[in-house]
C-alpha cells in the first residue's frame, strides 16, 4: 500500500502544476536578480502585447527593475487545466503585494500569459 502512495506523489510531482510553478519561479528569481532579459523570455507574445512592450528590449529594460517582485513567495498553485495554470504570489502583511501568475502551455513550454 506504501509504494501506490510514493507513485501517485511522483506522477503529481512532474504534472502541469509542478512545471508550471517552475517556471513561474524561474521569473521570480530572473526578477530578484535583475535580469530582465531573461525574465522576459518566460512570457508569452499575449503577454508582450497585454503588457504593451513595443519590444524585447523596453520589456528587459522594465523587467530588470523589478527586483522586488521577485521576492514574492509562491503561495498556490490552481490547475485550470493540461495547458492552464494560475500560480498565486503573495507575501503576508502586504496586500497589495500579490496577484496571479496565468501560464499556459504552449509547443515550446511553459510561458506566462500575464505579468
């Protein structure tokens, strides 16, 4: 009975909530350290234009000015679906501090849909 345990918290650990909270923390990290650039890889072209970065390089340029942001502690993590991930970022005693990180899964991998 142990080992169906240790199977079922191996399949979950590798589904699409697990992948798409790394990556979601990868941007967190690319964010703590200032890197732009990298940061900016992880989204999306719907995020590129919802977020109204006329190119690559003012969205790097903003991005790497978020140092704060990328503090923030990943607190949930919500499937929506296969290819639908929200990932929740909050840190207690600051409300203003959080919001959600929607990620989808497209051909090349994970990316955010929304920063």
């Amino acid at each position: 009975m142990q080992w169906q345990c240790c199977v079922v918290v191996l399949a979950l650990a590798g589904g699409p909530g697990a992948q798409a909270r790394a990556v979601a923390q990868r941007y967190l990290d690319d964010l703590a350290r200032g890197d732009g650039k990298a940061a900016c890889r992880l989204l999306s072209k719907k995020a590129m234009k919802e977020g109204e970065y006329h190119s690559f390089a003012q969205c790097a340029r903003i991005h790497s000015h978020m140092r704060t942001l990328g503090r923030i502690p990943i607190v949930e993590v919500d499937v929506q679906s296969k290819t639908d991930v929200d990932v929740v970022v909050y840190k207690r005693g600051h409300p203003d501090s959080g919001g959600d990180l929607p990620l989808h899964k497209y051909k090349t991998g994970w990316l955010i849909d929304n920063d």
